[in-house]
C-alpha cells in the first residue's frame, strides 16, 4: 500500500506526494492554499481514481513521465522514469492501491517550535 504525504512548500502553499509501497515519490500534487483543500483534493482523487486520466509524456532528454488529471483539471505530475516499463509500473501501482492508501500530515512546523 503507498501513502499520501501532506507537507508545507518553502513559500508557504501546501502540497501531497503520493509514495509508492516502497516509498519512491511517485506523484507530486499542484499547490494548495490549506491543508483542507488538499485533504478534499486527495478524497476526491481516491473516489474518482477509474475515471481519472493519466497523460504520458516524454522529455526531450528521453525521460518519461504522466499528468493525473480529473475533469479537465491537472492535479499532479509524476517523477521523471528513465524506461517507459517503470511509468507502467507506477500507473499500474497508483491504479491498485491509491484508494487504500493512508495518509501522513507533516505540514505543522513541530520539529522547529
């Protein structure tokens, strides 16, 4: 099973990473404005995931990667794969266990206080 990992940006905005089993960064989410509209945006996602596209692209330096996008809407880029086999295998595992993934909440700043 991955996980969804809700973490602060630099410049404030909040973001989620969704990580495989083995915990490579797969999926890095748009920006969000709170910690709830991310926590809506990764339920809506988990909910839709069937109809949910993914768009394949490939750099010009031969690297592979995907858009997830729902109703018209880009809400994450994955990581750059160096085969197309291992973007497969990344869709295939989002695919399989995005619903069932838990989610990790490390926007508070408490290591700092």
């Amino acid at each position: 099973m991955g996980t969804f990992t809700i973490s602060k940006k630099e410049n404030g905005l909040i973001k989620f990473e969704f990580n495989s089993r083995k915990g490579k960064t797969l999926l890095t989410s748009q920006s969000y404005r709170s910690k709830e509209e991310c926590e809506k945006d990764i339920a809506l996602l988990k909910e839709k995931i069937e109809v949910v596209s993914f768009l394949k692209f490939k750099t010009p330096a031969g690297k592979f990667f995907f858009k997830m996008i729902y109703n018209g809407h880009i809400h994450g880029i994955s990581r750059k794969f160096t085969t197309e086999l291992l973007l497969l295998k990344s869709l295939e595992e989002i695919r399989n266990n995005f619903t069932e993934s838990e989610t990790l909440d490390f926007s508070q700043d408490i290591f700092f206080d």
